[in-house]
C-alpha cells in the first residue's frame, strides 16, 4: 500500500492562497499604479519668486500657506473617477505630501505622465486631506519640470 504524503493538502491551500492574494492585490480599487510616459517634460513656468521653495517632506509644517513644494514623482496614480495623483513616494499611504488632479481639471493637463520619474516644483496653497499634505491643481502653471 502506497503512503500518502503528508504535505500534499498544506502545499495545495498555501498554492491557492498565495494565488489569491496576488489576484486580490492586482485587482483592489484605488490602487496606485505607475505609468511610464511617451511624452517628454516640458515646463517654462514663472513661479512667483516671494514664495518658499520645500521639499515634500517639509509640506506638512506649510499648512495653510502658500509655497512652491519640490520633489521627484516616483508614482502616478488615478481614481475610478478619474482624479490623477502625483505621488513623492512608492507607498502613497505614508507619503507626508503628494498633489491631486481631480477630473473636472484633468483635460487642463492633456499629458500628466510627462512628469513621472521627473523632479518638480508645485506651487499653491497646502491643505491636507486623510492627514496627509496636498496641492490641488487646477492649472498647468502651478508645476513646472525643474530637471
């Protein structure tokens, strides 16, 4: 009589889980995804020179004050309702600072993937929201392409 191997059933529901895990990860809405862009960066924006020039890191001690904050967009992101998100960093959940898009603005930026992977300047008012710092951008002129 032939033995059955004990580690047949454990190997088979950890397959499964694993499988699952994967499938739930790649498919949970808002989800940050990176996209790579076709299109070359450009920028020949004139910031207003009174104002403080941050990093993003700085952005929370800047609530409610106008500034232009700096940093690299190392992700892009974008709703189910089609809000965009340009995020200083791979995890955007513990990121101090990131800027939004939302959609009634997107066609103002026909091409926002020309900044992922490029160090920018932002400027606008900080607010925060889910206690995390953010610029709303509503116009193209409030960020600029400084590398």
């Amino acid at each position: 009589m032939k033995e059955k191997n004990p580690w047949v059933l454990p190997s088979l529901i950890l397959g499964i889980a694993i499988i699952t895990a994967v499938l739930l990860y790649k498919l949970l809405p808002g989800r940050t995804s990176v996209v790579t862009s076709p299109f070359p960066a450009t920028s020949s924006v004139s910031f207003p020179s009174d104002l403080p020039v941050i990093q993003y890191t700085e952005a929370p001690n800047y609530i409610g004050k106008e500034a232009i904050v700096e940093g690299t967009v190392v992700r892009m992101g974008s709703s189910q309702r089609g809000t965009i998100f340009l995020n200083f960093c791979f995890d955007y959940r513990k990121c101090p600072f990131y800027a939004v898009i939302f959609a009634s603005q997107a066609s103002n930026f026909p091409h926002p993937q020309q900044y992922q992977g490029k160090k920018v300047q932002i400027w606008g008012v900080i607010g925060t929201y889910r206690n995390q710092a953010q610029i709303i951008l509503n116009d193209p002129s409030q960020i600029r392409v400084v590398e």
